[in-house]
C-alpha cells in the first residue's frame, strides 16, 4: 500500500494494475512490469551493448509503454485478489529503525558530490570546432571514465581530467561523462 495515495503515472490504464519499474545501476537499462489478474506484461529499455542512457528511468519510460500494451489487450483486466491474511503490513512508524529512512526520487537520484562533473565545455555553450577537436574538462569522479558524443562512445577507459575529444561534427551535440561507478554528467553544446 504503499504507493496507494500516489496519483498513476500518465497512461496508466483504469482498474487495478500491479506493477514495479525500475533503473539498473549506472542507468543502462530501464524496465517495467505489470501483472492485471490475468496476463503479465514487461517492457526493457536499453542499449544492447550495455551503453548507459543517462537520466533514463523505469517510471518515466518503460512504464508508459507498459500501459499502453495494456490499453491495447482486448480484454478487461481482472481484479487483483487482496494480499493473503498472513501478509504484514506496516506503517513506517513501525519498521524496524534501520527500515524507517525513506529517500525521495529527488535525493535518491541526486548526483553525488564527487560525481563526475563536465567542466568546459559548458551547458549550452556555442564553441568553435578546430579540425574536428574539442577541449573537454572534468572535475570529480572516480577513473576510468567514458565520454559519449550524442550516445556514442567517443573515447572510453580514460584516467585524466583533461583532454582533446577527436571526431567531433558540427552542430549541437550532448558530451556525457560516466565514471567507473556509473555516475554520469551532461552538457548541451553547439559546434562550429
């Protein structure tokens, strides 16, 4: 019962629906599944190499498609029988002390305060491109780091802060940073 009071994610069809999503560790997969009495359902999201796709989240991706295969049975769903009598149900007031913290999405999802940070070149910044390089900056994180150029891994197993990105093109472009715990950082940029 714990999400009972939460509003349902967009989409989410009408009746009774159990599902759980979630994100793998360092965002390479997002996922949902839904069972609603009478047929199971599960949507992943990912890369097939295992490239992460920062800021992806289950709730927010996998789940809308999770509801709209659903919305698209014929078949209405069935009610969802009420937990068997032996099953405990507790307030957080009366879980064990260690059990009694709960994080919000905010916080939980929070960068870490020596999480990967790119530096320069800045969000949103206009930059000249010279022979198809760019100066890239870094600060925190745990080596060895991944760069992506708009999702693809331009340069990978890298232990300095600071470098020149080769076989970059013109126009915008998003740089993401993953360190070795999977930690990622984002900018938006536009290359001349």
């Amino acid at each position: 019962h714990i999400l009972a009071s939460l509003a349902p994610p967009p989409g989410a069809p009408a009746g009774r629906l159990a599902y759980k999503t979630g994100t793998s560790y360092g965002h390479r997969d997002a996922w949902a599944v839904g069972y609603d009495g009478r047929h199971v359902i599960g949507v992943w999201i990912g890369r097939p190499d295992g490239t992460p796709v920062p800021g992806a989240f289950g709730g927010d991706l996998a789940a809308p498609l999770l509801f709209e295969a659903y919305q698209r049975l014929d078949s209405a769903p069935e009610p969802l029988p009420p937990p068997p009598p032996e099953t405990l149900l507790l307030a957080t007031a009366n879980l064990p002390q260690p059990l009694r913290h709960f994080t919000g999405r905010e916080a939980a999802f929070a960068p870490a305060p020596d999480a990967p940070k790119l530096i320069f070149p800045p969000d949103g910044a206009r930059l000249a491109l010279v022979a198809g390089e760019l100066a890239v900056k870094l600060r925190d994180g745990t080596p060895p780091f991944t760069i992506l150029a708009n999702g693809r891994p331009v340069a990978t197993g890298l232990r300095q802060h600071e470098l020149i990105l080769p076989g970059l093109s013109r126009g915008f472009s998003e740089l993401s940073v993953i360190d070795a715990k999977g930690r990622a950082a984002r900018v938006r940029v536009q290359l001349d």
